[in-house]
C-alpha cells in the first residue's frame, strides 16, 4: 500500500519530511477513502487507465513503493517530484482546509505519478472529479465552493 512517511523514510526530494502527527489521521483517511472511491466509483480506475502511465487508481494505491511526505515550505496543497516519481507531499495548505481536501489533493498528486503533465494540463485534477469530489458542472469553471475539485487548478 502507498506508504506515509512518519519518520522512517528518508525522502530523496531535499527538504521533504515527515507528515507531522497532527496530520496522519486526515492522510489515513485519505487513503481509507481512496480505496473506498476505487470500489463505489468504477469510473475512477477507468479514468486513471487513461492517463498516460496507464495504471489503475487501484494499482496506484496498492504500490509500497510510493511514498507521501510533506514540504513544510510550500503554499501548494500538492507536489510530485519529478526526478523522483514516486515521491509525493502533501503540504499545510491542503491540510488547513480539511480531510476531503487532502484525500482530493492525494488522487491528484497520483495523477500526476500516472503520467499526467503539470502546467496548463488539467488531467490531474479532473482525476478529482473522476473520483466523484465534484460537479460536472464545475468543469466549465463554474466553482461549486462546497466540492474539493478546483477548476482554477492546472497541473
């Protein structure tokens, strides 16, 4: 299963640490519910079949080798190493606004692991919609401030 860095992995990425204990229950969560999200939304490991790696949400959660840490200097919910693939953090923005935010900020990260681009791609967060934290609605950009699903986030 997709591991949680809690002092016992030492993250390639310089100044990637530990997710700070009073943060690990809303990453259990997260992870608790991506697995939910790959049993109740089909849709979802469809979805991230299509991006360019071409593995399922469920192939991503089950890899051990993946690791999720936290960037105590960045403004970003999210980030995924480039040089290092299968590092992953999740940082106190996303943590401040709450678990569904985290969980969101998770699948979109994996997103990213599975080969979605950064920048002006939106892949990585209409994942956050394939897994059912948004409105279709939204995807036009009409923001629906009560889902995780931000149509104002890029890559």
């Amino acid at each position: 299963m997709i591991q949680m860095n809690i002092g016992d992995h030492v993250s390639p990425r310089a100044g990637w640490v530990l997710i700070p204990n009073r943060w690990r229950d809303q990453v259990r969560w997260a992870r608790q519910n991506a697995f939910r999200i790959t049993h109740d939304i089909p849709a979802a490991n469809v979805y991230f079949r299509s991006l360019p790696n071409g593995r399922s949400l469920t192939d991503l959660l089950n890899d051990g080798s993946l690791w999720l840490n936290h960037d105590p200097v960045s403004n970003a919910y999210g980030i995924t190493s480039g040089a290092h693939p299968t590092e992953m953090a999740i940082n106190a923005s996303a943590f401040r606004i709450g678990r569904w935010t985290v969980l969101a900020t998770l699948v979109h990260e994996l997103a990213h692991v599975n080969g979605a681009p950064g920048g002006n791609d939106r892949r990585a967060e209409e994942a956050v919609l394939a897994c059912g934290m948004g409105r279709r609605s939204e995807k036009g950009g009409h923001d629906d401030p009560f889902t995780p699903y931000n149509p104002g986030i890029g890559g």
